[in-house]
C-alpha cells in the first residue's frame, strides 16, 4: 500500500473534468492547506502534461490527477437521437459531433505518461486500472484512489489493490462513477453508504457527493472518511474554468436530476429544457454520446443559454459562492 499524501484540512477538490477543473484552481486549493485533483478525463497526454507542467509552475503543494476508464462498448444506432437534436444544433448554427467507437479517452498514453511523471496520488472514475497498471503506478509512487458508488464497487477497489475509496453518494454534481455503463446509479445516501462501505473494507475513505457545508464536512468525517471532497462548491470560484452561463445559472432555484441525455453516462445536473426534452430517449453510450452533443452544448455556452447545455451541479449548489477558492476552504475550516 502506498500512504496517501498529507495536508493540512480535510478537504479535497474534486476532479471536474470539461474544463471546470484548472491548474489555477487545483493551486489555489492546495495552497489554502486543501488537496486538489486536476482532471484527466477528456485530454490527450500532451494536454494533460501541458496541465501538469502549468500546475507546478502555480503551487508546490501535492496535488492530484484524475482519470476516466475507459470501458469497451458495441456500437449502438444513434441516428435517431442525432435527429431528435439537430434543429437545436442548427439554431446555434453547429454541426453534431461525430461517434467515435474505439475512443479510449487516450488511456494508455496518459498511464504512460503518468508512470514517466508521477504525481502523488492517482484517483479513478468509471472504473479501475488493470492488476498491471496498479503495479506499474506503484511502483512510480503513486497512491491510487479508486471512485465507488456502490459496497461491491469499493470491495472491487480494495480487492484490485488501490489505497484507498472514493465513495460517492447520489448527491454528487456531474458523472456518477459507476464502474460499468449500463448501471443504473444506487440512491442510498452518501452518508448510509458511507457507513455500509466503513463496514465492508479498511482502507481509506473519500466522502464526495453534495458536501457543502461545513457541518456535512464533520457528519462525513464522523462517519469514518479521512476528508471530504468538494467540487460544486468550487464551481463560481474566479479559478474555475466553468462557464459563465454554468455560473451564472448556478444562482438560479431550479431542481438537479441525473441524466444520460448529455454524454450517455448518468451525471446531476440542473434540470433544463434539454433534459426534459432528451433524458427519456436518452442511448446508453460513452463517450459516444457525449462526442455527438458537444458541439451543440458549447454553443449554447457561448450563446449565454442555459437550456441547451449540461449544468452539473450537486445537490449543494446553492451553496456555490463568488469566493475565491481559498476563502472557501477558511469558511469552512473556521467551523470544523
């Protein structure tokens, strides 16, 4: 087992993949005495080693990288989702984007490269590395942290050989990181799960799922977790890379649901027409799904409309201030 990196509060950021999660914000947290994950998911090594690089040069406290797993999927018909979004796609004035079935989210290449320029901690979402991937990022120094939604997710973590859990409750904003596609996400709340998963293995546990405030930061830690992670909280921060109609939306009362009307994978966000227009007829298909809505949901950011595009958000999101990071993480220490 690889120990886990110390820091000063028990608060880590979560990895927002999409471009919500910068080099600046990972900094800004770990500077205020936080962890902080920056997002793999989505770049190429290249990227993800330019991200690296631009991160070291901001912080010298430890930080995190995360990474999507990728998992095989038969190619499924899309034609009729692609329809039912092209008059939208063509009011903003893009074309959809095109499947690509063997996509895998540049996988080994970012193992590689994470094996040649290690980082101290490695986290996992959508599932876990091989027995040889584990061995190779072992032995380059990493700790590895694997995401879980369910018990068997975290048995399957302990048992693959990962340091420490990640479990994620229902409440969590973006991509619920069930370890298969076709699952459907458990609802046990975060804390219920939090107990039944201290039950079932003895490593480290992670708390992430609608922590917002500083009394759900100590029910998590009371509950057995060695920190909490936050990522929605961080979402208004001036380090965050969301957009500002993502940010401006998050002022806004509007109810979160889980969808896989936007990338194919279930994921909460703030309910809009596009989800109430889509989530039904919605293909189970990752990344796929995701590469044919994309261009689509970028012009809606561009175009300031809040209604085409995904806005994940936790449950907690009301809760997300205009603050930068690190008056974030004083607010919340000063009442721990």
């Amino acid at each position: 087992m690889t120990a886990l990196p110390k820091h000063e509060h028990p608060i880590v950021l979560a990895p927002m993949a999409g471009g919500a999660g910068t080099p600046e914000l990972v900094a800004a947290v770990g500077g205020a005495g936080g962890f902080g994950y920056l997002p793999g998911g989505y770049l190429s090594a290249d990227a993800l080693a330019e991200k690296l690089a631009r991160t070291r040069t901001l912080t010298r406290a430890p930080f995190g990288v995360n990474l999507f797993v990728p998992e095989p999927v038969s190619p499924v018909d899309l034609t009729a989702y692609a329809a039912a979004l092209r008059p939208e796609a063509e009011r903003l004035g893009v074309q959809l984007g095109a499947p690509d079935w063997a996509d895998t989210d540049h996988w080994a290449e970012k193992v590689e490269l994470l094996v040649t320029d290690p980082v101290p901690v490695v986290s996992f979402t959508f599932g876990l590395p091989s027995a040889a991937e584990v061995e190779r990022l072992h032995a380059a120094g990493s700790a590895l942290v694997g995401t879980a939604t369910t018990v068997a997710e975290a048995v399957a973590v302990v048992e693959r050989g990962l340091d420490a859990v990640c479990v994620q409750g229902p409440e969590a904003g973006g991509h619920r990181g069930t370890h298969r596609l076709l699952d459907e996400p458990s609802e046990l709340p975060l804390l219920e799960l939090l107990g039944a998963v201290r039950g079932a293995v003895a490593v480290p546990l992670l708390a992430a799922g609608g922590i917002a405030t500083a009394a759900q930061v100590r029910d998590v830690l009371a509950a057995g977790a060695y920190a909490a992670q936050l990522g929605t909280l961080f979402l208004r921060c001036p380090e965050s890379g969301a957009s500002p109609t993502h940010k401006k939306a998050l002022t806004r009362r509007r109810d979160t649901v889980v969808t896989r009307a936007f990338s194919g994978r279930p994921a909460r966000g703030q309910r809009n027409r596009f989800i109430d227009t889509h989530d039904a007829a919605a293909p189970a298909a990752y990344p796929q799904v995701h590469q044919l809505t994309s261009p689509l949901r970028r012009a809606a950011a561009a175009a300031g409309d809040p209604e085409w595009m995904h806005l994940w958000a936790g449950t907690g999101y009301r809760r997300a201030p205009d603050l930068p990071a690190a008056d974030i993480i004083a607010a919340l220490v000063a009442e721990l």
